[in-house]
C-alpha cells in the first residue's frame, strides 16, 4: 500500500480489482532435467533414473502404489500423486500421508461429465410418479486411468482424500461446454489450495487457460509443455 505524502491518505492500489494470474506449470519428462521450479512427471512415460535431481518433481503413479512411491520418493521427488491405487485402496493415502510425512503425497484424478440417468420415483408422492435424475446438477465422476468410469464423485473423492492427508489434487477435465467451468470454480472455492487443473486430452483452442481462469477462477494450472518447446525439438 502506498501514502500520500501530502495527506497521509492511503493511495488506491490500482492492482487490487485485477484478477490473479494462475500459477501455470507443465508436465515434463526426466529427459527435460534439470528442472528448476515444480513440473508435473508422468511415471508411466518416464523411467526412473539415479542421476535426476527431482527435488522439484510431482510424479504421479497412474496404477502405481506403496513401493513404487517410496523409489520416486527414496530418489528425491518431492511429491507422489496416487490414481488407480487410491480408488481400489482407500485407506492407501491416509497410510503413505503417516509414513512419508506432510507434503509428500496427494492424488490425480482424470474426470469426465457424470453421466445422468433417469429413475421413476413412486414414493416421494402419493398421487402420481415422476421420473427424477440421478444427480441435481453437473458434476464430474472420476475415472481409472485406462478411462473406465468409477462412480465416483469427483468433488466428494477430493474431500475425502484432503481428509485422509492429501495435500495436492491433481484433476484432469476436457472442456465440453461452460458447465465444466461452473463445476471447476465451485471445486476452488471448496478445496482452495490444494487444486490444480489440467486438461486431459485437449490443448490449445479447446482448453483456453484465460477462459478457465475468468470463468472457473482456476489459481493453477499444469499444461503441456509450450508449442514453440515442441516446435524446437522438431527442428
């Protein structure tokens, strides 16, 4: 905050009303070491090496569990994200959080729309049955990671795993319509901090940072690693 000298009035800050930028990071390889602030490491696409320094590394296990975090984490990654372990195990983060410490582990979870469908309720009136949707408004289900869908509520799972010790939440949601973007601001506002947003498959045109930071007030991001970085390894 400034003061003018004359008054002793504090001056406006004229960066107040603007919007805060998200914090943008990338999912990288071990081939793109050394890495000087956080990326975001696929262990499936990356083999694990001696020679890395991955103290700046989140490394998620997309079918991994317990002894494939403690390699990443024994060779000096900074976090472990759980996937389809963390759905078929659910005691699986509350346990790793206690051994490996605060910080150390969280969870990625690949959505998609939850599909809806269509009961006939006979009981909720006497006089007559109407036809009532599985659930009242968009959400995302949570989905393994070779894209079966699990059932499972995206922003309840969330919860839970913030409860059980996670401190990151990794989702990774395709942009269909401005719903998306409603579920994804509402998921900030509960969980804060610990989320981050990524798309799944699309990138550029269709997954528009601006809009999902105006329209979802999305605070971080990770992204493929930039086009003119693809450009250059083709060259």
């Amino acid at each position: 905050m400034s003061i003018d000298n004359t008054t002793g009035i504090p001056l406006p800050d004229p960066l107040a009303d603007s919007p805060q930028l998200p914090v943008i990071r990338y999912w990288r390889t071990l081939a793109d070491a050394p890495f000087t602030e956080t990326v975001f490491i696929n262990a499936a696409t990356s083999l694990l090496t001696a020679d890395v320094d991955l103290s700046h590394a989140t490394v998620i296990l997309p079918t991994g569990g317990e002894a494939e975090a403690r390699d990443w984490l024994g060779s000096g990654a900074e976090r472990i994200l759980f996937t389809d372990a963390a759905v078929k195990d659910t005691t699986l983060v509350s346990r790793m959080a206690a051994e490996l410490g605060e910080g150390k582990v969280g969870v990625w979870l690949p959505v998609k729309r939850m599909g809806i469908s269509w009961v006939l309720d006979k009981t909720s009136n006497a006089d007559f049955s109407c036809m009532t949707p599985s659930c009242g408004k968009p959400s995302w289900e949570v989905l393994l990671t070779d894209g079966k869908r699990t059932g499972i509520d995206a922003d309840w799972w969330s919860r839970q795993m913030l409860q059980q010790g996670a401190t990151c939440i990794l989702i990774s949601a395709d942009y269909t319509d401005t719903h998306d973007h409603n579920i994804a601001a509402e998921l900030v506002e509960k969980h804060g901090e610990p989320l981050w947003l990524s798309p799944l498959s699309q990138t550029g045109v269709e997954w528009k940072v601006e809009d999902w930071q105006q329209y979802a007030n999305a605070r971080q991001i990770v992204m493929p690693p930039p086009v003119e970085e693809a450009g250059e390894e083709n060259v």
